[in-house]
C-alpha cells in the first residue's frame, strides 16, 4: 500500500526551518504526497505568504504530487461534514459563526478525503491528535498513523523564533546559502525523535562544500559573473561572498593607489612578468616569483581588485585577461 502523506502550512510567508523540516521529512517519507495550504483562518494569512512559501520550496527541491489545495477553496464539503457531527464536536469549535470551518474540522476532512496514511508533523501539533483521532471516526473514517517529530530549538531551548538569524529560509537564501547546503542539513537531521538545537555553523560549513562542488557553470551563473572567474569563487564561504569576489575582478579599482618604494617596485616586476608571458600566463607562476622576491603582494591585490582582502590571489590574476591585468598595474602606478 503507498503511503500517502500532506504537507500543510499555512500562509504566513517563508517557511520557518521547523517547517522546512516537516516537509523534507513527508516527501522522504511518503510514496506520495499533497500540498495542502491551510488557510481558513484569515487573520494569520499573509499577502503574498503562499507564494514566499512556493518559492522556498521550489528553491529547496521539494515536489509535490498534488496541490496546491487550499482549505479557502472546501468551504462547501466542511460544512457537509459539520453536519453530520454539528457546530461543536467534544467541547471544540468545528464551524465558526461566519460559517467557515476551524482548523480542527478542516485538517480532518482534507485528511480523509485525499486518503492520506501517515500525519507526519511537528510535536506542537501532539495534542491535536486525540481530537483528530475522535474526528476521523465519528465521520466514519479509520485514523492514519501519527509521527511527531522533534522541533528546532534556538539557544535559549525554546522553539527557534522566526525573528533569529536563519530561523526562514529566505533569510538563508538572502543569506547567500545554497539551496544545497540547507537542503542536506534538512535531510541529516531526518525525523528527529526529540528536539534538536538549531546548527546554523553547520549549513555554513555544507554551504563552503556546496559551493566548492558546484559544477562552474552552474557556480558562474549564481554569481552572476564569468566561468573565468570561477577558480577565485571557489573558497568564497556562501553565494554573496562569491559574488562581492567577482565583483572585485570584474570591476576595477575606482580609488586611487598610494604606493610605498616595495610596492611600486614589486608591480614593476609583476608587469615585467606578464609582458614575458607572451600572452599565456602563469598565474601560480607568477606568485612564486614574486615571493620569491620579496614581493609586496598586498599591493598587487590592491591594484587588481581595490581590496585588502579576497580570494587568492593567482585565481585573481588567472581570471583577468593579460591587458586588463596590465592595465590596472599602469593605472596603480
């Protein structure tokens, strides 16, 4: 029998990682699976929240077999349901005065009606499960199984607050993440039994081996610059360091170069190198000799990119076409 799971948010903009994490867990988990959009309750819906939603998902990789449906569009079927059981069922709300249906009711007809097997969410969602057990079976149904995985905590071991840094994924994304990074940080974590403490330093270590592994168009593209470029993006730390490195080859020094004797005298040599050259350079090559020297390269670095700091400093050199290169070096000095 296929195992047929939901994915359920509601929309209030960019998935938190909690969220994130439930639905990595239900697409691992399920043969199939449904994206469902909760949204019956206006007051927390968010202009624009299921299109931040949609987007982070798409970002992350998850695909969906159905959906979205939206719980707004069933008005109809979850007043058929209440019904048979009345406006209150145990004590709990099922349609409010407006005629629109709770939670409670919604999330169990939904369930019913696209014949999901497994209810795969969070541990704030535990106590609901008594209530929806009740539910499935006075409206005729048998209960799927329930598995509440363990939430993602900040440091102070309360559930992650959406305000701290990374706790969405468009922050991550705007954060310079990769979608991979975030993605196998998710999918490491699993179904976690128990609560988890949030590792943001370990999407920024899978983030260094994301971008490190990125085939060089595809790590070109994201930087929005050159395949040439790529050999200096490779140690960038995340995707807006990668591209503050090719936007300090591509665009040269706006600011004037004061240059000491040892400086002045290492761009000499450094230029007297690249007319050697015969138009193939060495970049390794290059660096060697100029450390050889005793080489100000500091100063090279400042008259290539106008930056005290970068990536190194050949991947530098190999990406500039030789006349661009001597035509910084004679604008330095």
């Amino acid at each position: 029998m296929a195992t047929r799971v939901r994915f359920a948010p509601s929309p209030t903009g960019s998935l938190h990682v909690g969220n994130a994490l439930s639905a990595v867990a239900n697409r691992a988990f399920g043969d199939w699976m449904l994206l469902r959009i909760d949204d019956t309750d206006p007051a927390r819906n968010v202009p624009g929240g299921e299109e931040a939603m949609l987007q982070d998902l798409g970002w992350l990789g998850i695909r969906w077999d159905e959906g979205p449906v939206r719980q707004s569009g069933r008005s109809d079927r979850y007043r058929e349901a209440a019904g048979e059981l009345g406006a209150r069922f145990d004590g709990v709300t099922l349609l409010r005065e407006d005629g629109t249906a709770t939670y409670q009711l919604a999330t169990v007809v939904d369930d019913i009606d696209f014949g999901i097997t497994h209810i795969l969410r969070g541990n704030d969602h535990r106590p609901n499960e008594a209530l929806h057990r009740r539910l499935f079976v006075a409206l005729g149904a048998t209960p799927p199984e329930f598995v509440h995985h363990g939430l993602i905590l900040g440091d102070d071991g309360k559930k992650l607050s959406k305000r701290a840094p990374g706790a969405t994924v468009a922050s991550l994304r705007e954060a310079g993440m990769p979608a991979e990074a975030v993605r196998r940080y998710l999918d490491e974590l699993g179904i976690p039994r128990h609560d988890v403490h949030y590792d943001l330093p370990r999407i920024r270590r899978l983030a260094i081996e994301a971008i490190s592994s990125l085939p060089d168009e595809e790590l070109a593209a994201r930087a929005g610059a050159p395949v040439e470029t790529v050999p200096a993006l490779r140690g960038a730390r995340d995707l807006n360091e990668a591209r503050a490195y090719a936007a300090s080859i591509l665009n040269p020094p706006s600011n004037s170069l004061l240059l000491e004797d040892k400086g002045r005298a290492t761009l000499v040599r450094f230029r007297e190198l690249l007319e050697r050259s015969n138009g193939t350079v060495d970049a390794r090559g290059v660096i060697r000799e100029l450390k050889a020297v005793g080489g100000d390269l500091k100063s090279v670095r400042l008259a290539l990119t106008g930056q005290e700091r970068g990536p190194e400093l050949w991947t530098v050199i190999a990406a500039l076409p030789r006349e661009e290169t001597l035509r910084r070096i004679d604008a330095a000095l």
